[in-house]
C-alpha cells in the first residue's frame, strides 16, 4: 500500500516538471537574475610584451691568476736589500730585491786585468779589434826573417853553382832557412793559442760580469708579489737544485676563469662569447669577460667539459683562487612573449592564462620560462600583443564574460 503511495507521488511530481522549467526560463528570458553566467566580471588585462632575451648557461668555477711565476736566484750570496713585499703590484724588468756584490766585483776585475795582459800581448789595446794572425808583431818579424833567410839560401844556391861558394856555406844558408821557417811556424802557433786563450778570458769576463748583473734579482713579469720567502742577510743558493724559493709573482690581470660546463650544452659553447662573473667579496656586482678555450672531450666522470675563460681585473679587486658563480652567454633571442606574475594563474598542476577578446576570456595552458624584471617568460601558450587578464583569476574561466576596467 505504501509502495504505491511512492509510485504515485513521483508520477505527479514528473507532470508537474516541466511547468516549473518552463516558468524558470521565462524568468531569465524577462531579465529576472536567475544566472550567474550571464553577469560580466570587471577585471584588469596587460598586454603580452615582446621582450629580447639574452641566454646563458650558469655553471660555478674558479679564478686563477694568469700567470704563476716563483723567483729564484741564479747566483748565490747574502740578501742585502729586499725592495717589495706581499701585495705589491710590479713591472717587469723592476729590481725586486739585491745581493751582496763585493766578491762578484772582485771577480770581475780579476777577469779585466787577464784579458787586458792578454790583449798586450796581442796587440790589441784599448779594447780595440785584435789583430789577424799574420799581422801580429812577432809573427812579422819572424816572417821577415824567413824571408830574408829564403832568399839567401837562392842566392848561395846559384853562387854554388858558379862555383863560387862552397857546398859547406850552401848547407848553412839551408839550415838557417829551415830554421827561420819553423821560427815562423812557431810564431804564428803561439798567436793562435794566445787568441784562444783570449777568447776563453773574454768568456769568463763576460760570465763574471752577467753574475754581477744577477746580484739584482728583477722581475720576470707584470704581476703582483703573492709571496715573500726570504729576509734581509739571508744567504741564498743559486744555480742548484737547492735553489731558494725567494718570492711568488702572479700575472692577476686579466685573470684565468676554469669552469665546468654540463655535456649538453657543448654545442653552444664557443670561444668569443661573452661571460659574467660573480663573486661573494662584491654581491650584486658582476664583472665581464670573454671564453677563450673550450674542451674537446667530456670527462666521463662528471659529464662535464672544461672552459677557460679570460676576466680583466685592471683595478684589482678580483683575486686569484676566489670561488666564481658563472654565467655565459650562449644566444640572444628576440620577440619572447613577457607576462606579470599576475597574469598566470596555477592550479592543481595546471599553468594558464586567460586572453581577452571582445570581452570574452578563453583560458590557454601556457608554458613558463624563466622570470625577468618581475615579467614571466611564455615559452608556448601566448603571442605577443595578446590581452591577458591581470585581475581576478580564480573566479575566470573559458568563455566567461569580462568587463575590463582601467588600472
């Protein structure tokens, strides 16, 4: 019995329907606010910029100094006088610090006084050019009596053809000859070994007198002092393996920036791109350079290729083995899509927009890039120009009717 109570009451319940539907679109049809649809949101919209990006792989790396010079001495003695010190920016060339020169005189002047006995002897004063051989005073001489002694020794010869002078005085006018040419022989052998023996004491004058030079050590670069390992009348020695470590230069400008840049990324990098460096003494401050070398093989433990880079540090704030954070650069694109933050709307894993068109927003999934200037980068989803709604996203959807208003 209850049962068809039930049965009944939903059969009036079903002809009863469609009057009530009816009833209700007539309300909406005379402009009764029976739905929400129809009402239009006020909202701001912006246009899409189109925005030039500069590209750039960011890796970290390590400063270096371009060049690492240790200063020894190349002759040994007594530290007279040390002229700089730790941090002081030099010049090659400049005298970095003095030994002790009084033996290394001595030395000199005994090798002066050698070679001038020996130049005497050769005719050569003055330091003027030394003479040839055959010129030299004692091989003329001797060579003028050989000659003399020859041609006696013809004119005998002939007389003792006449038979005008015995063979006894033709003998000794031979014997005389042969002895004024060995005489001559042994002038000219003595000239000789003097001018060698000149040459070798021209040698030790000219040694003498380059260790002399060697007392001041100087500079082999433009650099900066890193280290000082040495003390005013410390005895150094120089020329051995022994050598004492006097000081450390290092070439800080430009400086060297080694990094390591991921495998997928070595197509785009190349020589001549630009680089900026950052590092924590100045943050916020970038300084720029340039690459210079890039790796031809990936290490296979990091995956990961090297590159050098070249960083100008003219007033010398960089220093060598500061930690660097790296950016560089590897293309410029041009016309990217730029939005607000507010424009992008995120929900439950779902990026969006909302274009605006006649008053109408249409909801696009978008895809973002990376943030610049408080602008978002579209990397799909928007053109440049497009209107984008900047207000009220949550109560937005596709097809939904807009009134935009002024910021």
């Amino acid at each position: 019995m209850r049962c068809r109570f039930v049965a009944r009451s939903c059969g009036l319940l079903l002809l009863l329907l469609p009057p009530l539907l009816g009833c209700s679109r007539e309300q909406a049809a005379n402009g009764a606010p029976a739905v929400a649809k129809e009402q239009s949101l006020a909202i701001t919209v912006t246009p899409v910029e189109a925005r030039t990006v500069i590209r750039r792989v960011e890796v970290v790396g390590t400063l270096e100094a371009d060049e690492e010079v240790m200063v020894y001495g190349q002759v040994s003695g007594s530290v007279e006088r040390i002229l700089v010190d730790l941090g002081d920016r030099v010049r090659a060339g400049q005298p970095l610090l003095q030994l002790d020169q009084a033996d290394l005189q001595l030395q000199v002047g005994k090798a002066e006084a050698i070679l001038r006995q020996t130049r005497t002897r050769l005719g050569a004063m003055n330091g003027g050019d030394m003479l040839p051989d055959d010129q030299q005073p004692v091989v003329r001489q001797a060579k003028a009596n050989s000659d003399d002694a020859a041609l006696w020794y013809e004119r005998m010869r002939s007389l003792y053809k006449e038979g005008a002078v015995s063979r006894n005085d033709l003998d000794t006018a031979l014997a005389k000859s042969q002895a004024l040419q060995a005489a001559l022989d042994s002038a000219m052998s003595q000239v000789r070994a003097l001018a060698d023996q000149l040459r070798e004491q021209q040698a030790a004058l000219d040694l003498a007198r380059r260790n002399l030079q060697y007392t001041v050590i100087r500079a082999p670069i433009d650099g900066s002092i890193k280290e000082r390992n040495v003390s005013a009348g410390q005895y150094i020695a120089g020329g051995s393996m022994q050598n004492t470590k006097l000081l450390t230069l290092v070439r800080d400008d430009p400086l060297k920036l080694k990094a390591s840049v991921p495998e997928r990324f070595q197509g785009q990098i190349r020589p001549g791109q630009e680089v900026k460096v950052q590092v924590e003494a100045y943050p916020g401050r970038e300084f720029s350079g340039t690459a210079k070398r890039v790796g031809p093989a990936v290490f296979t433990d990091t995956r990961t290729f090297p590159i050098e880079a070249r960083v100008p540090n003219r007033e010398g704030l960089l220093k060598p083995g500061s930690f660097a954070k790296v950016r560089i650069q590897i293309r410029v694109d041009r016309a990217i899509p730029f939005v607000p933050e507010d424009a992008v709307y995120y929900f439950v894993g779902i990026t969006k927009a909302f274009v605006v068109t006649d008053g109408v927003a249409q909801e696009r999934q978008i895809t973002v890039g990376e943030r610049q200037d408080g602008l978002v980068e579209i990397v799909e989803g928007l053109q440049p120009g497009e209107q984008v709604a900047t207000s009220r996203l949550s109560q937005l959807f596709g097809g939904a009717t807009v009134q935009v208003m002024a910021k």
